[in-house]
C-alpha cells in the first residue's frame, strides 16, 4: 500500500496539469482547487521520514480534503438547482396569475369575437346586480367570471349592451338592429367604437333557437344556444371557432 500510495504524486500533479489548462467553469471552480489542493497536501507530507506514516497521512488527509470539497461542490450544485427552480416556479405562478385574471385568449379568435362577448365566454347566466338591475354574467369552461354584460341606452336612447371582461374594464357593445331586409341582428363593437362583427338569431336542423357570430368579414366565429342549467335556470352555452 506504501508503494501505491508513493505513486499518486505523479497522477495528482497530471490531474493539475490538466485542469490548469480548462477553461470550463467546472475545471475553473471545482477540479482547479481540488487538485491544486491535493497537491499541496502531497508536497507539504514530503517531510515526514518513516515511509508508511508519510504514505498513511497523505492519504488520510487526501480523502479528508476530497470530502469536502465534494460536499462544498454538491452543496454549491443544490443552491443553483435550487435557484432555478424557483425561477421557473416563479414563471409558472405567473403565468398562472395571467391567465387567471384574463390573460390571453387561447380557446378562440379573440380579435374577432373582442366587443361581443368577454374572453373565453363559454356561458352566460342572466341575473342583477346589487342594486336589482339585470346583467348577465359571463363564465369560462371552468366555471369562472370572465366578464358581465349590462343592457343600457345610448345618448339617443337606442338600446345597447355594454360588455366587460372581469377586471370591470369595457371591452365592447353590442347594439341590436335589423339588416336590409328587416331580418333582425346585432351588431358588434370594439371598445374604440369600430364595428367588428354581428350576431344574426336563427334555428338548427332541429328547429332549436341559435344565434349565430359572425367577423366583419362574414367569417362565422362562433354560435349561441339558449337552455336550461340542472336547476331550470336559464343560461346560454357559447362555442367559438379555434384561432386559425
């Protein structure tokens, strides 16, 4: 074991050699120290006369200054671990929070569907407010407010409904009329006041009442069907075309 242990001074110093010459991180910050200590060790055990003892406390303390920097080195790597992963939790949480409070849409043409309903409407309940007003509230397929919509007049007392997404900002109208041919409709309008698309009622194969969504470009976006929830309440199911 004396004479093993005698030979390592030729694989440290190669060790040395080697790492001294890597520009890695790694190299640089870990294996740099390592070897650059170990050899250090090994130099100042060359004073110890009795062969063995020499052999035996080179060692020793070889594996006692390994060990930590082992330890040194993983705890090092468990804090940068550590750190990213609380920066992609961070990411996720936010993320999370942006969607959550009406982040972006991603069940439909939002842009072309923007004044009629709030985003990611998927059913609308018709109730009142605080004060006993009608409005309608608007939920999304899990079940949670997105926005509301309040009938009310304009400045010439024509009929509208002002719709809002769940932050209580306005993000569009609707405004009931009827097309050339006296067939009614509803016309839809961005927050900005710029026409955007109609809604025409109408009946399906079966003669069910359906209204219809249409882009200014007279792409169908989406339709709305009139039911009943489990209670008999009235509620109204929206389906949208996916974005394109």
């Amino acid at each position: 074991m004396t004479t093993w242990a005698e030979k390592l001074e030729g694989w440290l110093k190669a060790k040395r050699a080697k790492a001294g010459a890597s520009d890695g991180k790694l190299a640089k910050f870990f294996f740099r120290p390592l070897y650059g200590g170990s050899a250090w060790i090994w130099d100042k055990g060359a004073g110890i006369g009795n062969s063995h003892l020499r052999a035996g406390v080179r060692v020793g303390a070889l594996l006692y200054f390994g060990s930590i920097m082992l330890f040194l080195g993983l705890m090092v790597g468990y804090i940068v671990l550590a750190v990213v992963l609380a920066f992609l939790f961070l990411m996720l949480a936010l993320w999370l929070f942006s969607v959550a409070n009406g982040g972006p849409d991603n069940e439909g043409p939002l842009p072309r569907r923007r004044g009629g309903y709030p985003p990611r409407a998927r059913e609308s309940r018709p109730t009142t407010d605080f004060f006993g007003n009608p409005k309608t509230d608007v939920y999304d397929k899990s079940d949670k407010k997105v926005g509301e919509m309040r009938p009310t007049t304009d400045f010439f007392g024509n009929p509208k409904v002002d719709v809002y997404d769940n932050t209580g900002k306005k993000v569009g109208e609707q405004r009931p009329t009827t097309d050339f041919f006296g067939s009614p409709k509803t016309d839809v309008y961005a927050s900005d006041g710029s026409k955007i698309g109609e809604s025409r009622p109408t009946t399906d194969f079966f003669g069910n009442p359906v209204e219809k969504h249409y882009d200014q470009a007279g792409n169908k976006v989406g339709e709305s069907r009139p039911t009943t929830d489990i209670f008999g309440n009235p509620v109204v199911k929206h389906e949208w075309e996916e974005k394109k």
